[in-house]
C-alpha cells in the first residue's frame, strides 16, 4: 500500500475509542469538552504536530491528525482528560493513513453509529474542524478530508434509505418511556440539562406523549428558556431542582456535567421514580439503586432497543458503502494530484523560462520575428510537455516517488520549500 503523507516524516492517525469496546464510564473518563479540545490544540501546535482534528460525542472521543507516531495523539488525549494510557489500550483502535482516513467515512455517514444511520455525527465534524480552523490546525488536507466526508454523508441521505424512520436514542428513550409507564400524559416529567439527546428527547416526547407537565431545569437559566419557548414548557431555577425531582414521575437528564449530578440524596423514596441517564461521563449516580423505587436506565442500554426500521436501515449498508467508496477514491485521486503538483509547477517554471530566454534571443536575431505566435506556441507545448508528466504520474503502475525524484534530477528543479 501506498501511504499518503503531507510531509515526509509524520503519518495521518485516527485514534480513539467507542461505545463497541468502551462502555460509558470508559468514554466519561475520555470525553472532552470544548475547552479540553482547544487545550490539545494548543499542546498540538506547541509539539509542532501539523493538522489536528478532534471529535468527542456520548458514543465515541477520536482524534485525526499528523504524527510520527501515534503514541503522541494519545498522550495529548490521556494529558487532557482523566483516562489514562493504560486504559485507553484496552479499549482503542489506532488506524494509519489509508485505513485512518476510510474510518473517518465509516464514522461520518453513521456507519459505525451505535444507532446505525444516526447523523448526529456529521455535525460533531463540522463542529472539530471548525475548532481546528479557529486554532489554527487545519490544513489543507484536513480540510478536504471533512469535506469529501460531508459530501459523502449528504449523497448516502439522498440517495439511500439509511436513515430512514425514526430511530435514535432519543427515539428509543421515548419508546422507553412509553412502554414502561402507563398513563404518561398524567405524568410529571423534569428534563435536567439541554444536551442535544435531552432536547430530541423532550420533543420526541411532547410528539408521542401528549403530555403538558414537562418542566426544564439547566445550569443557566437562559439556555432552558430558549428551548422551553419552543415547546412551551415550565422553566424552574437550578435551585428549584431538589424540589422539582421530588415531584417527578420521569427524570431525564441530559447534562453535560464531567461528575454525577443526580445522587440518592437529592431523591424522594417514597415515590416510584424513572430515571433515564443520557449523558456521558454518567451523571446520575448509581447509589440512587439503593432506593426501591427508583429504575435507573442508561443511554447504552436505550441504544440496544432495535426495532423494524433498523432492520430496514441494514438493506442500504452495501449502497453506503458504495457511495463511500467512490467519494474516497476521488479524495486519494485528489491526494496524489497534490503530492506532485510542487514538482509540475516547478517544471513549468523551468520550461517557462527556458521560453523566455528563447524568445528573447530570437527577437533579437531575427527582424521579422512574430513575438505574439513565438508566445502562443511556446505556451501550448509547455501545458502539453506538463500534461504528459502529470498523466505519467497519475498512473497506478507509476512508483510515483521515483518519478517524483527522476523529473526533479533531469530538469533540476529547486521546489518551493513550502
């Protein structure tokens, strides 16, 4: 295989780990928050690591960049956040250029979801580049990678029944909640946080529930009135939440709190009491068990709920897959243009000037020398000479390398040190 650097020394790496082999209390220790990932940004740069892209949702933490060796992204990821290196070994992957950059596909078309289909993920991509872009470890490469991934992402929405249906955990929270308890529209419900699964959730909830007693309590009070506005929910302060969680039938919380919020101390336990846990790291704390009352679910065990549309969803995995392949083999196509395209540009400046000084000469020799035809023609063997290397060098039977070295000895070219 070939590999497809950007500069001779460092490799392209994906490492990081997912709810397949890390349950959520592995991923907690490994989750970052937008602060974590402008840290690791800046610690990238300072060990001149070039092009970093960070991603960390409840189902995964990953990290995309240029290294010599991947142990340098991982010690950036365990430096920041409370796992260590140990750990992560246990439950990692680390893929390395070809294979790092068909992972990236796989996580961003929901290929590899915990729900498959779900696209919640594309945003999380979005959302790492643009913090990449902002810190200024975005490069070029990186840049066309998220893109070819979004277009990918975009094509196998449109073109294929992937996700199809309802079905998230957002779905399956309400699903949940709906087959657990019975009279739900007589029922209080507190939604704790306003974590995006949270949001879905309370909508997914008014839309099947028909339920009027929702109250929303979050940290900061303007955030929960943005969201209640919308749905025209009650908004309690994060005073109120001791109080509110006593008068509860269901608690969903959805915060995005490193440590537990919720404990058996805040829980009233003479009332039976449905909590449903979607935040990672967990933020409800399992000593609220002790209370007979109490059940206590978790966004994982909401992810094992499948259902006829998930059934339907696995007939288009092969069209996906497809598409994938096809948007990733115009990306390397675009990856090898660009590793020679300094040694063709060099090449025409070279022709370049050898034109010039041969027009000049001729001009000077002959009186009825026609600059504007010497100009003309000079130019389109040039783009001929240039299209004959470049073809020479897109060929798959081509060791690109020592072409590379050939065409830079021949014609002794000086690159751009860029």
């Amino acid at each position: 295989m070939r590999s497809y650097h950007i500069s001779k020394h460092n490799s392209f790496y994906a490492i990081g780990l997912s709810y397949k082999k890390a349950d959520a209390e592995v991923r907690g220790k490994f989750s970052l928050d937008v602060l974590g990932v402008d840290h690791i940004m800046v610690q990238a740069k300072e060990q001149g690591i070039d092009g970093l892209l960070v991603i960390s949702t409840c189902n995964r933490t990953e990290l995309y960049g240029f290294a010599q060796h991947p142990f340098q992204l991982i010690k950036l990821l365990c430096d920041q956040t409370l796992g260590n290196v140990e750990e992560f070994q246990e439950v990692a992957y680390v893929y390395k250029n070809h294979d790092a950059i068909s992972h990236m596909f796989r996580v961003g078309t929901g290929l590899d979801s915990q729900i498959l289909g779900d696209f919640e993920i594309i945003s999380q991509i979005k959302q790492g580049f643009y913090r990449s872009k902002k810190q200024e470890m975005a490069n070029p490469f990186l840049e066309r990678l998220c893109n070819a991934v979004i277009q990918a992402s975009k094509r196998i929405k449109n073109e294929t029944e992937l996700s199809s249906g309802a079905t998230s955990v957002a779905f399956a929270s309400v699903k949940y909640i709906l087959n657990t308890i019975s009279d739900i529209s007589e029922k209080n419900i507190l939604l704790f946080g306003t974590g995006k699964i949270g949001r879905n959730t309370c909508e997914n909830l008014i839309k099947h529930s028909k339920n009027s007693h929702i109250t929303l309590i979050n940290r900061t009070r303007e955030k929960a009135e943005v969201i209640a506005g919308k749905f025209d929910l009650t908004v309690k302060d994060y005073g109120d939440l001791q109080t509110e969680i006593r008068k509860a039938d269901i608690l969903v919380v959805a915060t995005g709190a490193q440590l537990p919020t919720i404990s058996k101390a805040l829980i009233y336990p003479k009332k039976p009491l449905l909590i449903l846990d979607l935040s990672v790291p967990k933020n409800v704390s399992d000593d609220v068990l002790e209370l007979d009352n109490v059940s206590l679910v978790h966004l994982d065990q909401l992810s094992q709920i499948t259902d006829d549309t998930l059934t339907k969803r696995k007939e288009f995995v092969p069209k996906a897959e497809a598409i994938n392949e096809q948007v990733r083999k115009e990306f390397l196509k675009w990856l090898e243009t660009r590793k020679f395209a300094p040694v063709i540009n060099a090449l025409k400046e070279k022709l370049k000037t050898m034109k010039a000084e041969e027009i000049d000469f001729h001009s000077k020799k002959l009186s009825d020398f026609n600059q504007d035809q010497a100009e003309i023609i000079s130019e389109r063997i040039i783009q001929k000479i240039t299209k004959q290397f470049a073809n020479h060098l897109k060929s798959s039977e081509v060791d690109t390398q020592d072409s590379l070295e050939l065409i830079q000895k021949v014609f002794q070219l000086e690159l751009d040190s860029k």
